[in-house]
C-alpha cells in the first residue's frame, strides 16, 4: 500500500469515527443549555462565568465544524 492509498483510508476512518461519536451535536445542546442558563441568572457574576463556558463551547462548535468540513474536502479530492 503506498502512502496515498493509506493516507484516503487514515481520512475515511477518522471520518466514520467522527460521525459516531456525536461531539458536534453535543456541543450544539450544550451551548443551547448555557444561554438557556445564562437567560435565567440574575447575579451579574454568574452570568460572567457562563459567558466564559459560551465562549469555549462557540470555539469546540468552531474546531469540530472545521474538522468535518476539511475531512470532507480531502476525502472528496482522494
């Protein structure tokens, strides 16, 4: 096998990998319950901290959207 062909295989794995564990849509429900939260403190502190974990939260959403994407780009030029 030469490095192209397991180099495609390495991506098409990653790529299964990625779509059986449900990372994305974690994150998704996880940013929905942190503003859903956010909307419902009243201490100004509080919502500094959750404010905190959106942030973290948008830049996983932003980490794993681009990982599908680039994976997906790669496999389609393999």
């Amino acid at each position: 096998m030469c490095w192209c062909e397991y180099n495609r295989r390495q991506s098409r794995l990653f790529e299964k990998r990625l779509s059986k564990v449900p990372h994305l849509k974690s994150a998704n429900e996880t940013e929905y319950w942190l503003k859903l939260i956010k909307e419902t403190l009243v201490l100004e502190e509080q919502s500094e901290d959750i404010n905190s974990l959106l942030k973290e939260t948008d830049e996983l959403i932003r980490i794993l959207v681009a990982i599908i994407v680039r994976t997906k780009k790669l496999e389609v030029k393999s």
